[in-house]
C-alpha cells in the first residue's frame, strides 16, 4: 500500500472515513464501502458503532483502482 500511496492519499479513501448502509435480507448492515455491499467479507455489522471496530483490508478485487491509482467514490 505505501508503495502507491502516501498517508495523505490513503486517508482520502472512502472506506477510511465513510460507510455504506443498506438492507439486506430484511436488516440493516453497514459495509465498508458503495463498491463491496455484495460481499459478506466487508460487511461491517448492524450498526454504524459496531462498524468502527473493524479494519478494512483492500483485498476486494473491486478496491483494486484504490489501491493502485488513488481513485476516489466520493469528493473530500
């Protein structure tokens, strides 16, 4: 990760101050990001508290463009 990315841009993540909420299956669940609301791996809990408590690992194919060219989903 630091080999592509400072400390500054990594802040800038999405993931890094932000989370998604949505329903599935009939319940609230808070997920790292708009990109992995389909992927039970980043699903972060039932709450946004609980939700803070959890480390977000870029492993998602999908976190790939983050990771490697600083993009962004939303305006800082």
């Amino acid at each position: 990760m630091r080999t592509y990315q400072t400390e500054k841009t990594r802040a800038a993540f999405m993931c890094n101050f932000s989370k998604m909420v949505a329903k599935n299956k009939g319940r609230m669940r808070v997920y790292a990001c708009t990109l992995v609301d389909d992927d039970d791996d980043y699903d972060l809990g039932g709450s946004l508290t609980e939700s803070m408590k959890f480390r977000i690992m870029l492993r998602h194919h999908r976190c790939f463009s983050c990771f490697k060219y600083g993009a962004r989903c939303s305006e800082v």
